[in-house]
C-alpha cells in the first residue's frame, strides 16, 4: 500500500497505511487526539469567558537568548509542511536547527526568515512556488518533504535582544520509509563585502551520496549597473579546478534572461521553481543600497552526487570599456540538498551583528 510520502494529484485518490499528525502550539507532542486541550498559553486572558478549547494557547513566547524546541518527534515518517510566523523586529536573529535521528549535527542551520527566502520580514514579498510560499502578512510556508527514520528535532534560537513571540505548524505522517532514504539539509552563508575577483561560495564541504534541490540568494549591490554576469558552477565528485556544470549568466540560471529587465526597470516574478521575488530599489535617500533576493528550486532537475559537492557563484558588473568587474557585494544564500548521513559539520554561523541587514 502507497505510504504516502510523496503525494501529489497522481497519488492522491490511493489509500495509504501513513497516520497524519501534527505539532503546533495547541499540542506539542503531536498525538492523536490530545490537540486544543491547553489550559494556559498566551491566548488565556482573551479565552477567559469561553474556556477550555477556545484558542487557549496559539503561540509560544521564545525569550531573547533562549532557544526553543518546536517539534521533538519520536517516529519514522516524514515533515511534510511546516508553517510559521510571529513577533520579531528581524528574522536574521532567529536561528532555525533541524535534527534527523540520533545526530547531534544539524542538517538545516540558518536564519529562520532566510530559510522561507525572506531575510527582511519589513519588506514583503509574496513567493508562489512548490517549495516555498509567503503568503499576507508573511505567513511563511515550507513544502519541502523531510524524512526521518527515528526522531525529527526542530528548534529556534533567539539569539536577539528582545522576546520573540512564534506562531507555527508542523504537519507531518507517521509511514514506514524506504530502507535507503537521503535526508533534507539546508545551510546558510554571507560575505558582506566579497573579496575582489573571488567567486562566492554558496555551499562547500557537502560529504555523502545526495542531489542538491535548491538556491536562495539575497543579493545587496554595491556599484551601479547590472550585477548578474557571474556564472554558477558545480564542482562534484572530486573537481578542482574546473567544475561539471558551469552555468552562462546569473539570471540566466535563475530561468530568467537579459538582466530582468523590461522596460527599463528590474520585473519580479514568482512561479513554482524560479522566482526574483524582490527587488528592494531604495529611497534615493537613506535607503540607497539595491537588494534583490532570487530562489531557484530543482525540483524537476536535481543535481545528483556521489561523494561531495561545492557550488560557487561569480560576482561580474561590466567597467565603461565593456570589460567584466569583479564586483565586491553584500551576498548571502542558502543553499538546499538531499543527502545520506552522516553530516557535515560546518563552522558556526556569524554572530548577530554580522548577519543583520542595514
């Protein structure tokens, strides 16, 4: 029988031995009929005349410098949507971990905001895609299929001065797995500004058989015209120098062409696997810096690997004699991939004053 684990309009008239469950703030455990029985939580006060199962606790308080464990599930199955908002004067010093099994590495690292492709919660953007919706007034969604054969552990860290308050869910099926199962990862990195003539590094140091499924870039410009000549390159399998997959253009390898621009001006766009989901074009004033962030899911075309993986980006403007620019940018990513354990371990992510956005 079908167990469910990657449904879609094809699979979803077969039955299925999979239990759907679920963890929010109403019930932490996710078991089976023990949700809406709070009786304290941050919606007490407002449920005073109603009692018992009137939205009693719809969201928990995560304290500055505190760290707060969203799910700690104890199964085999799979997280198949993960919703969240909430409370907070920036998602950069909200620090989202995800654990598989009985590893003490996280396989997902990275500020929450930059994981749902929206560093700046103050400038929305709405994101259309399978992977990933942000949806008024930044309901942030989370599609991504994530197995485990044992356990899931998901927490935040606010590594802010001031509470944050988080409302979340998580949906996930309790089914049995595949024997041989690649485990979703996501990493965060940011170079503010990037050393002259050196490529970018979206993700180093990947370890173990897997398929890399995705890029989210938040690209801060500091020259003046256009910014996206670099080429992406994937280095797998053992590549030095040179790499496997070597891209022509970086809107090009965000499925877009001749520099977003129609008309004279830079045109969002947000679709199921690409999107320029923001441009942040400044004030002309104090706001002076232009900021784009960019997603590019390879859902339809993953890159598989064997044994490891790197994947860099160029940073290329044009000088007035039609020359490339190495450009020196504000550049941060995210870079998203399947992969067997064990982990990498990668180095500390910057502090908190390195990662907030001016």
């Amino acid at each position: 029988m079908f167990n469910g684990l990657c449904a879609d309009l094809n699979d979803i008239s077969k039955l299925s031995f999979a239990k759907t469950r679920s963890v929010c703030p109403e019930n932490f455990t996710g078991e089976k009929g023990k949700a809406g029985m709070a009786e304290t939580g941050t919606g007490a006060s407002c449920a005073r005349d109603l009692g018992r199962g009137w939205k009693i606790s719809p969201s928990v308080p995560v304290p500055a410098h505190t760290t707060f464990t969203l799910c700690d599930i104890q199964a085999e199955g799979a997280i198949k949507h993960f919703w969240i908002t909430g409370a907070t004067n920036c998602w950069r010093w909200l620090i989202l971990r995800m654990y598989w099994d009985d590893s003490d590495i996280p396989a997902v690292e990275c500020p929450l905001g930059d994981f749902f492709c929206t560093p700046n919660a103050e400038v929305y953007a709405q994101i259309n895609s399978l992977a990933v919706c942000v949806n008024p007034k930044v309901g942030l969604n989370c599609y991504w299929t994530m197995p485990f054969k044992k356990r899931a552990r998901i927490t935040l860290e606010n590594i802010n001065d001031s509470d944050a308050t988080i409302y979340y869910q998580i949906d996930y099926i309790e089914t049995k797995l595949e024997d041989e199962i690649a485990y979703f990862c996501a990493r965060f990195n940011r170079v503010n500004p990037l050393p002259y003539k050196t490529d970018y590094t979206i993700i180093d140091g990947i370890k173990g058989k897997g398929q890399y499924v995705g890029t989210h870039l938040f690209w801060g410009v500091n020259n003046n015209g256009w910014w996206g000549e670099g080429e992406i390159k994937f280095f797998m399998d053992g590549d030095t120098e040179f790499p496997t997959i070597c891209g022509t253009g970086t809107e090009d390898y965000f499925c877009g062409a001749y520099n977003f621009d129609v008309n004279g001006k830079y045109t969002e766009f947000s679709s199921p696997y690409t999107g320029l989901s923001k441009v942040m074009r400044g004030n002309g004033l104090y706001d002076v810096s232009q900021r784009f962030a960019l997603y590019r899911w390879h859902i339809t075309d993953p890159i598989y690997f064997e044994n490891d993986l790197r994947v860099t980006i160029q940073a290329l403007g044009w000088r007035k004699d039609g020359k490339y620019l190495p450009l020196q940018d504000d550049i941060s990513s995210v870079a998203y991939w399947y992969q067997t354990a064990p982990f990498t371990e990668f180095p500390p992510l910057p502090d908190k004053d390195y990662l907030e956005i001016i």
